[in-house]
C-alpha cells in the first residue's frame, strides 16, 4: 500500500475532520437537495417518514464502506484510488473518471435550480420584484443560476483548503440557527394558524385565491403519507431519497489532507454525519405535520408536479412550495422572515461549494497515474489545483447552456446519478475484495450494500417516475463512459 501512494501528490493536512464531516454533511443536506426531493414523494406514494429511516440504514452502511476505505488508503483520489489499486487501473480509472469528472460537470444546473426555487425566487417575490423573479424563471434566468452555482464551486476551491474549511463552519452555523428558527416556529404553530397565514401570505405574494390552503386540500390527491405504511410504494420511496442521501463518501476524495493521528475517526465522523442526516430529516417532518399538517404540504406538492407533468389540475399556488416560506409565514415580523430566508440558503450555498472541490482531487490523482496530463497535478501553495479546476468549470458551463436552452437535454442530466451510483457500487466492490480475509464482517456489509445499489439503479432506470429510461437519457450515459474509455486508453498509448 505505501508504493500506491508513492504516486499521488502530497497536499498539506489543512482539515480537521471536523472538516471533512462538514463537506460530507454538506453534500447530503436534507435542507437542500433534500427538500428538491422530498418534494417529489407524492409521484411515488409511500411512508416518506419511514423510508427516510430506511434510506439512513443504507446511508450508513455506505458510511461504513467509505471510512473503512479512507481508514486503509489516507491518500488524496478517494474512489479512484481504491478502485484503480483494487479492481485494475482500467476499470478504476473509467469508472472514477465518468463520475467524478463528467458526471460531476452535469450537476451544475441541478444546483441551480436548487438555487433558483429555494433562494431567488422566495426572495425577489417577498421584496416585490416579481419582474426579476419572473426572468429567473426563463430560460436566461435558469442559465445563469447555473453558472452561479458554478461560480460559488469554483470560488470554493479557488479560497484553498483552509480558508474554505472556515466558510464551510461559517455557512452552517449560519444554516444551522436559521433551521433552530424554522423549528421553532412550525413547532409553536398549529394547522389553524397556518391555514389563516397561508391563505393571507400567498395571496399577497402569489397572487392566489384568499381560500387557496381550501383548494389546496380539495383539489389535491397526495400519496406521501406518514400514518399509512404501504409497503411497496414506501421501498419505491427509498431509492428517491438516495437520489441525494447516497453520496456520503463525497468528501472521500480528501481524506488525504485530513490531519488526524486515528485513521478510524473518518469512519467514525462520517458514521455521525449520517445519524444527524437522518434525525434532522425525520424530526423536519415532524415539525412540518405539527406547524402546516402533512396532507396540506403534500397535496400542494402534489399538485405543483402535476402542474408541470400536466397530469392533475393547475395548482392554486405558482411557486414551488417550500416549507421553508411556509414557515416564515407564521410570523408577522418581516425582518425575521428574510432572516431565515437568507440563513437557510446558507445550507443551498454550502451544496453547491461541494460540487467541484473533491472531484479536483480525483483529477489530481489521475494526473499524478498520467491517466490525464501531468500539468494537472500542479497546485498553487494554496492547495489550488488550477488545471483541474479548469477541466471541471469549462464543461459545465458548456453543458449548463445546453441543459438551459435544449429540452431533451435537459431530461438526460439527471443520468449523471447513475454513473455516481455505480461508482459507489465500485467503491463496495473494492471493499469486498480488500477485507474479505482481514474483516468478513464488513467484506459482508459492503456485499450488502453493493446489492441495495444495484438495485437502486435498477429501480431508477426501471420507474417511469425518475426518467431515466429514455432511450436518449441511455445513450447519453453509454457515451459518458465512451469518452472516459478514450482518455484513458490515448493517454496509456502515448
């Protein structure tokens, strides 16, 4: 193993793994991509409070994995590293590479439409400039909330490894007292009391019927439920909530500038970070069933998809409902409204800061193999790999103008998850093969996890629900790997 890391570069140990605990953290947010998905619960049906538990026991077993891996291999490259020294440069390399480089540049606009349903748009309708919201909506609009997002990763990476660990703890204890204010008041309100607010809040902001909380609950059939346990759409629910919970290891890729005399603490860390992902997600629900009810907030969910799916009535509400702006609502203090507004978008900010950091450390380790030119591998004293970032921006502001201006494009990004999945799936592989003699027991639970994986997959790919079956969205994906298989295999012929 110390041959292995003869070959990769040497960064300074700039993070705690305090740190490391935080991009991971970050990366998986219930408060970002989290909301984008549990939004969607009702097209799928099922017990959203217990697949969430579920989905936290595959979490874990992931966190499980990638510690142990981060515990044996404390280098810089994370999957890249362990697959290529394992499973065989060529597989670990295309593998890796797909993910973390192509797949990773097709996500910006992903973030930024996070951005934009969770920040702009709240914002510019609550001060009233409903004209700049109404831009953001458009095809410019989504452009360049793509290359903010863009932007805020790049910028991220470009403050070195030090200074972004400072902004890391800065954005969550910003999110963090933003979310203590959201508990608090959705804990303190009663179904009631928010009916009355929803119905004053909306129409003075969206417009809408002064009895649109009515319409709401009339109109809507939401399939989301929390007393109903139905079995089958609520296994149908997990693999949507992975769609964002299964990339703990995100942070992998740096455990090589983790400063910390116990290897096992990054195990142990990203074990905590996966309990607080789930306990803040289930008790988020709680506080959503106490403050506005449930069936109210999954019925306008419920109605918002199929808005846009044309496949229920209009919804009386013309805004993506964020639970977030629901519960400002049940104050009259506008100053604590964009208070909490602006703190929580701290979580979206944090997001997108992830999106680019640890991929530039895949890059440098395949630079440092000369799978990619060797000038990748170049850092300013900062720890800033300048090359490596480039190949990662200039592909996804490319692509983020693709996405914006072309349709069927944009049906295929979502594909990206697939390679990310099956990159995880290699990482358990590896697993398996490294620990199978020294530790059964994890050689096991990596064998289980890699299976819940596949099928996982299986499930996207199969479930209309997700789009991903497309015949293009497929081909796109095949092509993703075509072109890893070319990097690698010009760069070993020259």
């Amino acid at each position: 193993m110390a041959t292995a890391s003869a070959y990769l570069p040497t960064l300074p140990h700039s993070w705690r793994t305090l740190d490391f605990g935080l991009h991971a953290f970050l990366a998986i947010s219930p408060f970002a991509l989290g909301l984008w998905m549990f939004s969607l619960a009702p097209l799928v049906g099922g017990n959203l409070f217990l697949a969430v538990l579920l989905a936290g026991v595959v979490v874990l077993l992931g966190a499980i994995v990638v510690g142990s891996l981060a515990e044996r291999w404390t280098v810089t490259g994370g999957d890249y590293i362990w697959q290529t020294r394992i499973l065989g440069a060529r597989v670990g390399a295309v593998v890796a590479l797909t993910s973390w480089w192509l797949a990773v540049t097709l996500l910006a606009p992903i973030y930024g439409n996070v951005l934009l349903v969770q920040v702009i748009d709240p914002l510019l309708v609550h001060t009233g400039w409903d004209d700049l919201a109404f831009w953001f909506r458009g095809e410019d609009g989504i452009f360049t909330c793509s290359l903010i997002a863009i932007a805020v990763a790049t910028g991220f990476v470009g403050l070195g490894m030090r200074r972004a660990a400072l902004l890391q703890r800065g954005l969550v204890v910003v999110g963090t007292a933003a979310l203590v204010g959201v508990f608090a008041l959705l804990l303190s309100g009663g179904p009631g009391e928010f009916r009355d607010a929803f119905d004053d809040r909306s129409a003075e902001n969206y417009g809408t019927s002064p009895l649109a909380s009515s319409q709401i609950v009339e109109i809507g059939s939401f399939d989301a439920r929390v007393t109903e346990v139905e079995p089958l759409d609520t296994l149908r629910l997990i693999p949507l909530v992975l769609l964002f919970g299964l990339w703990i290891g995100w942070a992998g890729p740096l455990v090589g500038e983790v400063r910390t005399r116990k290897p096992e603490a990054i195990r142990a860390v990203l074990v905590r970070v996966t309990a607080a992902w789930t306990l803040l997600g289930l008790l988020f629900f709680v506080a959503i069933g106490r403050g506005n009810t449930w069936d109210l907030w999954n019925e306008a969910n419920n109605l918002y998809w199929g808005t846009v799916y044309g496949t229920t009535a209009a919804t009386p509400l013309a805004a993506w409902p964020n639970p977030i702006v629901f519960a400002t609502w049940l104050t009259d203090s506008t100053l604590l409204q964009y208070a909490i507004l602006v703190g929580m978008s701290a979580w979206v900010i944090g997001g997108m800061a992830t999106l680019f950091l640890a991929a530039t450390r895949v890059l440098l380790a395949a630079g440092a193999d000369g799978v990619l030119p060797q000038s990748v591998t170049r850092t300013t004293r900062g720890s800033v790999p300048l090359v490596a970032l480039a190949l990662l921006v200039v592909p996804a502001c490319g692509l983020a103008a693709i996405d914006a201006y072309w349709d069927p494009f944009a049906s295929w990004t979502s594909t990206a998850v697939i390679a990310l999945a099956l990159t995880t799936a290699g990482s358990g592989l590896t697993a398996i093969v490294a620990f199978r003699c020294e530790n059964r027991r994890l050689a096991v639970a990596s064998a289980i996890f890699v299976t819940i994986i596949v099928l996982v997959i299986g499930v996207w790919v199969i479930d209309s629900v997700y789009g991903m079956s497309t015949l293009g969205s497929l081909v796109f994906l095949a092509a993703l790997y075509a072109i890893a298989v070319a990097v690698y295999t010009r760069r070993r012929g020259d």
